[in-house]
C-alpha cells in the first residue's frame, strides 16, 4: 500500500448510523481506516450522538481514547461514570467496559481513535 499524508473533513466522511436496542442509538464518521483509506496503524472517527442517544456498554481488545469536541455526556468506565465536557479526554484500557450517554440538552460530538490499521481489525462484545 502507498501510504501519504491525507486530510479529509467531517463533513465529506458519510454518516454512519447504528439504531439498535444493544449496540445503542448514535451515528459516526470514521475518518480514517485501512479498509476505507490508504492509511495504517490508526483508525480515527467523530461520533455524534443526539440528546438522549447512546452507545451501549461493550468491550473490544485494542485501547480507546475519546476526545470531546462538543456538548456533555456521561461515560461509564468498568462501572464507573464519569462526566464529560467539551475538552475532556477518555483513556479506555484494552477490555474495559465503556459506554457513553448523551445526557444532555445539545448535540454531543467526540473524536475516537483506536490504534488498529482498520475499524475491521477488532470485534465490539456487547
């Protein structure tokens, strides 16, 4: 694979959408992933979740970070909820359960990023 610097915006990524009693209720754009992209060893998104949307609790293998961008949001971490705000950053250790809420009044816009060549390479267990 040819892999070169890229810039893509969160507006010309398509919008993704998961509508599911389990998996939760949000939508995402991954910006960068091997399957998708020319791109290895980082696979990144933007979730957006509406008031009241959420994903469920689940694991996978590889670590998570988040990155608020904008509105408030609950994340539980093996348990553990925890507030969030635009700024706040979320390590989620390889395993741990996690799962975020938007429990408040506007639109809640985190970045994710995974360190995997692609979204592909791991399983969610819900």
């Amino acid at each position: 694979m040819d892999v070169r610097p890229l810039v893509r915006h969160e507006d010309d990524v398509p919008l993704e959408r998961w509508d599911d009693p389990v998996r939760g209720r949000l939508g995402f754009r991954t910006s960068f992933s091997g399957d998708v992209t020319a791109t290895v060893g980082l696979t990144t998104g933007v979730a957006v979740l509406q008031p009241g949307e959420w994903l469920g609790r689940h694991r996978h293998t590889p670590p998570e970070v988040y990155l608020v961008a904008e509105g408030t949001a609950t994340v539980t971490l093996d348990g553990v909820a925890h507030t969030l705000r635009p700024g706040s950053s979320v390590y989620v250790p390889g395993n741990a359960e996690h799962g975020i809420v938007n429990d408040g009044s506007g639109l809640l816009r985190f970045f994710y990023v995974f360190p995997t060549d692609s979204f592909e390479d791991f399983e969610y267990r819900f």
